[in-house]
C-alpha cells in the first residue's frame, strides 16, 4: 500500500467522505498543531459543526475531547444519535472525552464563579486528545474570575495572551484546538486576539428563508492547507442526516 502524501500525514482527516462533502470542502482536514476558531451568532449551527467534526474524527481513530457548556452527556448523545452521529462506541471506547461545564447553577449574586477557564488548563487528559473541541468559548471566558478581573481593568487583550498562550503550548505537541463562540455578549477587544492568532478562521451565518435556515460556513483563514480549500460552504442541517454541504465557493 502506497504512504500517503506528506500534506496528508499533517491532517486530521474529518472522515464521511461518502456522507458529506464537508472534508474535501475543508481541503482534506484540519492541520495538526492548529488553532481553529468558529465564530457564528445563536443558531447559525456551530455546534451541529462541532459534533459532525468530533464524529468524523472518531470514525478517522483520532482521539477528541469535547467540552459542552450546554449539554449534559445524554442530551448530547440524544442529539447526535438524532443527526446521524453515534458516538456512543467512541465513548465507550475512550476515544471521545465529553465533558459538562454546567454554568445554570451559577448564581452571578451568590454563587462562586465556577472558574472553567482555570479548570480546564489543569485536566491534561484534555489536551492529552489529538483534537480539542470547546464550544462555547465564549462562554468560558464571560464565566472566568480572572479573564473579567483582568476585562475590568480594561486590559482584555492581556487577558486573552495568556489564554492564546497556553493554547499555543498545546498545539507545539501536535495537537489541534477548535474553539466555538458566539460574538453576542463579548467585546470586540475579547475576540480580536482570537481571531487574529487562529490558524483556521471559520465564520457561520444563517439566513431564514421560508420554511428552511440558508446556512453558510465563510472560511476567512486556512493556513497549512494541503490542497484547495472552499472559501465560501453552503450547507443545511437535516434530521435524521446531520450537515448536508449544498453549494461550495472556491476563489
């Protein structure tokens, strides 16, 4: 059997190639070492993304540790299970890591801040994963003690080079870090550090259009491709199927 080619062998390949076409749209995979950052507003269908990435991965035998700030476990399977994607085997088999960061029992008056962000740099196996998944970021970061002390003072860019800094110690090791957040409550000087460091920069929008949602994933970045990447993937969510890709744009 022939080796593949080099670009290959610094990808991880997101699978279901007779499924969808979101793989070949993406250029073969995302590259190892990467920082990815998906920015959308609500509904526009990051985490749908999310979990067909996390799926696909699986069915690749990569390693992925998903972070949900919305989901327990078994909303998450029921959700998945509903679009196609089983990742119960994966579970059971270690291969996907799932955890809940629950933020509703979070009183902001009496509570303590369940402090995410400094939790998370603390459990290795994490970032022991090839591939990282945390969605939502952005609710990570508005939850975190620290990141608002240091956003108090008005110094948010400082807050978010410590955070881009741990991140890029993970990715030195091969390791690659998708990040979802919704614009919608953060500073523009919040997310600018973000954007402007992530290697793949994906931005989801959603447009309302009789009885469906037009659905379009704009890649602003993609450093390391291997071969073309689609600028511009149209795409829908069906149940029972997941993401259908519909239309690709390549400049």
């Amino acid at each position: 059997m022939s080796e593949p080619a080099p670009w290959l062998r610094r990808r991880y390949p997101l699978g279901l190639t007779h499924h969808d076409q979101l793989n070949r749209a993406l250029g073969g995979g995302l590259p190892k070492g990467s920082v990815v950052f998906v920015e959308g507003n609500y509904g526009t269908g990051k985490s749908t993304l999310a979990g067909r990435i996390a799926y696909g991965l699986c069915e690749e035998s990569c390693t992925v540790s998903y972070l949900s700030t919305e989901q327990p476990v078994g909303r998450f399977l029921d959700q998945m299970r509903s679009l196609s994607y089983d990742v119960t085997s994966a579970l059971l088999d270690r291969d996907l890591l799932y955890l809940f960061g629950d933020l509703s029992t979070f009183d902001a008056d009496d509570g303590e801040p369940p402090q995410l962000l400094s939790r998370l740099t603390e459990t290795r196996r994490m970032w022991e994963q090839d591939v990282a998944i945390i969605d939502a970021f952005g609710d990570v970061l508005r939850y975190d003690p620290t990141f608002e002390l240091l956003a108090a003072r008005h110094d948010r860019r400082r807050a978010a080079q410590r955070v881009i800094s741990f991140l890029r110690r993970v990715t030195r090791n091969g390791h690659t870090v998708i990040l979802t957040a919704d614009p919608a409550g953060l500073a523009e000087e919040t997310l600018a550090p973000f954007r402007a460091v992530a290697d793949v920069l994906l931005e989801l929008t959603a447009t309302a259009g009789g009885r469906n949602t037009r659905r379009t994933i704009e890649v602003k970045r993609f450093m390391g491709m291997g071969r073309q990447v689609d600028d511009s993937i149209g795409f829908s969510i069906r149940p029972g199927v997941g993401i259908v890709v519909e239309n690709r744009t390549v400049v």
